[in-house]
C-alpha cells in the first residue's frame, strides 16, 4: 500500500496579515479529498472537503457567487 502525503500550499494572494488557509489539492485524485488547514497552525486541526465540493466552491469563487457588495 502507498501512503501519499498532502502536499500543503496557500495562493499567492494571501498577503493578508495572516488570515490564509492551506490545502492539499495533491490528494484530490487520489483519495476524492481536499484537505484544508489554517495555515497559522499547521499542527491544528484538518478539514477533509470532498474533491466535488471543492471544485464547485473555486468555481463559485471565481463566478462571483459569494461576492457580498
């Protein structure tokens, strides 16, 4: 059995003062999750997304789907 180990990377735009999350989109295929951490505590707790809910919530994003103003 091979073992894969998230691979954790934050955007390039998180130049926030700190408020970033880091995922693990490596495990997508492999194991149908996207991990999400907050990347302020990397040792902290780990979100498991499925990788469907994923990517409808990026294509959200990017829609403009959750813009409030």
């Amino acid at each position: 059995m091979t073992t894969v180990s998230p691979r954790w990377f934050k955007s390039s735009y998180s130049e926030n003062g700190g408020a970033c999350l880091e995922v693990a989109a490596n495990l997508a295929v492999s194991h149908g999750v996207v991990p999400v951490r907050d990347s302020k505590n990397p040792a902290g707790p780990v979100l498991s997304v499925p990788a469907g809910a994923f990517t409808g919530f990026v294509s959200g994003i990017k829609a403009g789907e959750f813009d409030t103003v």
